[in-house]
C-alpha cells in the first residue's frame, strides 16, 4: 500500500526506506483489543488508536491526522510519518 503511486509522490521516502519501515513495524507489532480508553478520541470513528494508545504505553501513533496530532493526550507518542521518520528512522 505505502508503494502505490499517489502514496510515494506524497510521502516521498524510496522503496528501500518503506520495507525498512514496515519490517520494523511488524518487530514491534502486537494485536490486542484493549479496554475502552478513559479518554475519548477527537475523531470518535479513532476511538481505537486511543484505546491502544492508553493500554499499551510503549505504543506510538504515526497519523497524518491534524486533528489528532493536535490532541494534549499521550505528548511525544503521536507522531505525524515525517516524525516517525526522523525519530525511528534517520541514520537507521
């Protein structure tokens, strides 16, 4: 998916970056579903991403989404993808 053409033109990381990108996520993947987050999301169709977020304090969310990187909820662990890029990836 992150190689389709209108996602590389918009992201513009090369291809090499992107599997670097995607094995690292799965190292580090885990699929639960948590209990209801206290706090509720922004964007209620998000409620999910809040729920991980506030049960797993290891997670970090990559969002392209303004409205959630704005919120004040779990600070340095909701990442636009340049971020992410830049924390997880630069000199990798």
């Amino acid at each position: 998916m992150l190689l389709k053409r209108e996602l590389v033109a918009r992201h513009g990381l090369e291809p090499s970056l992107i599997h670097r990108l995607v094995d690292r996520l799965e190292e580090g993947s885990v699929f639960d579903l948590p209990p209801t987050a206290a706090h509720t999301c922004p964007d209620p169709r998000d409620q999910l991403l809040w729920d991980l977020l506030e049960n797993n304090p290891e997670a970090v969310l990559v969002t392209g989404e303004g409205v959630l990187q704005r919120s004040d909820h779990f600070p340095g662990r909701i990442l636009s993808p340049r971020d992410f890029v830049a924390r997880y990836l630069d000199g990798a």
